[in-house]
C-alpha cells in the first residue's frame, strides 16, 4: 500500500484534474464551497498521492493512515481526491449535494475513504486528537493527518486539541492549517485577528512549520519533517490563495460558498484552470 513517488509535474496534473471537478461539482449543484477547496487542494493530492499510506482497495485496513477534514465544508475537494485516488468513480461527484447522493455538502463518514464526518468547525481536529491518542495506545504505526481552517481556529475547542495534542506526545499527528487568511464573509484578521499563529501554537508545546500552501516541494518537505518529530505533535501552516486556479475567485470572500453565477463565469473557470 505504499504510494509511488510521484513527480512534481504528476501531483499538479492530479490537482488540476481536482480543480475542475471541484468547479464542475458547484456549479452542477447550484451551491457548496469552492474557495476553501481550490486553497486545500494542492495539500490534499500530496497527502493522498505522495505521502499517506492508505488503499482504496483495503479501505479498512487497520495499519493505514487515517485523515480528518476538519473543515468539512471544504467537501468537493475531498469527494474529488477520493474519486481521483480510486475509492468510488469519479462520475458520482455529479450528484454532490442532490437528495439522491451520498455526497452531503459537508463531508459526511458514508463516502467511501471517508474516516470523519465533519462540517461543524472546531470539532474534526478532537476527532484526530483522539484517533491519534487510540494509535498510541493500540502501538499502531500509522499517521494521522487534519486539515483546519484559519477561521476555523476561531473555535476554543481547537485550543483544547492544541492542548491535549501536547499533553498526550501525540508524535503521530500531524495538523496542516490552510492559512488562507478568509473566512465565511471576510478577511480573518478584521473578523477576529490570529496575529502570528506560528508563535502561539509553539507556546503551546507544538512543533511548528511554515510553508507555502500551493509549493509541492515545500509541503512534501514539511510532512518528512514532522514525521521525525520524537515526542510532540506537528502544525504546518501553510500559506495559501483561497480560490487559487481561478482569478476571479482569488482572495475574494464572495467565492466562499458561491458557484460561479453565470455560464460563461464557470466556463472561465474552466478554461484557466485547464490552461494554467
Ligand atoms: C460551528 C460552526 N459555525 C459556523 C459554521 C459556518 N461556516 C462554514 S465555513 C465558515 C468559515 C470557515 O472559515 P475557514 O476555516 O477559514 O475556512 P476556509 O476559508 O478555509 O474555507 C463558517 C463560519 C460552521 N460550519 N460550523
């Protein structure tokens, strides 16, 4: 179940690939969450092809790495990367948030690949925390990995995993923050400002790195470098475009929960991100 060392070039064409079903998926659906899924998506296709050991055939392998989207909104990146690495066909991404669907708005533990349910913020990264505590406790060898959200981290139960993360020598988790520095309606540091987060985490005991969210490269560099943490637990934040692919939607909180509004605006999508 180990992954083959993809090259640079054959990550970005996965992500390219993710991209368009990401807008395809919105925009069929008339709703969901393009901006915080174009940001997390170059993250996500390292983890699941260059880093994580996990096999769409043997989903429930006992041994394999488990992953948590603790910004469950973020759902068609996931449902994209899931389809794309094999745990169910690509064409069901069509059905993303329609009644028929298992392929909720929020990322929901029914979809195959699926470890988590999440969508309520704050609460997936407790989900890792405590996955990452039974591994320990169960001498498993496995990584746990959770994405959250830079408004996410608004919520004091993150604080409380920050703590209990230390508190526990959880070695094995490994939490990437997409620093994109929007939110649901805004930019984060006007709503409620983080200042420096590298500083605050580290004060808490963590392991911190820093790296450029969409820097193949730098992400892979950054999870070798948290694996070889002896005792504390990881975050990397990773410095990101929310909307990053498509100009129109880049930095600009409008495309947090919004489709592109016109057919001709998601056939622009399309285009630059193919063209790209
Ligand atoms: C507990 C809770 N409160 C409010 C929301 C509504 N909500 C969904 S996404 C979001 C903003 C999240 O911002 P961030 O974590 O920065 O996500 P990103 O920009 O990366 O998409 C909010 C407030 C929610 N899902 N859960």
């Amino acid at each position: 179940m180990n992954n083959v060392a993809l090259s640079v070039d054959e990550l970005r064409e996965i992500s390219k690939k993710a991209r368009l079903h990401i807008i395809e998926m919105v925009y069929g659906a008339k709703s969901g969450h393009p901006g915080g899924s174009l940001s997390i998506i170059d993250v996500l296709t390292v983890l699941y092809f260059r880093e994580m050991h996990v096999d769409p055939v043997n989903p429930s392998d006992p041994g394999r790495d488990l992953f948590v989207l603790s910004k469950g909104h973020a759902s068609p990146a996931l449902y994209s990367i899931l389809s794309l690495k094999g745990y169910f066909p690509e064409d069901l991404l069509t059905g993303f948030r329609k009644i028929s669907s298992k392929l909720e708005g929020h990322v929901h533990y029914g979809v195959p690949g699926v470890e988590a349910s999440t969508g309520s913020l704050g609460q997936g990264m407790g989900v890792g925390v405590g996955m990452a505590l039974a591994s320990k406790l169960d001498d498993k060898k496995n990584w746990i990995y959770v994405v959250i959200g830079d408004g996410e981290i608004e919520e004091g139960s993150i604080w409380e995993s920050f703590m209990a993360g230390y508190k526990y020598r959880l070695n094995n988790l490994i939490v990437i923050l997409d620093r994109n520095m929007i939110q649901l309606d805004g930019f984060t540091e006007d709503i409620m400002p983080m200042m420096e987060i590298k500083n605050k985490v580290e004060s808490f005991g963590w392991n911190v790195l820093e790296i450029d969210g969409h820097n193949y490269d730098e992400i892979i560099s950054a999870i070798e470098k948290a694996k070889k943490s002896k005792e504390y637990p990881t975050l990397i934040i990773a410095r990101t475009v929310k909307g990053k692919g498509v100009s129109y939607m880049e930095n600009n909180p409008k495309y947090h929960g919004s489709p592109p509004e016109s057919e001709d605006l998601y056939l622009k999508a399309l285009k630059e991100i193919r063209e790209n």
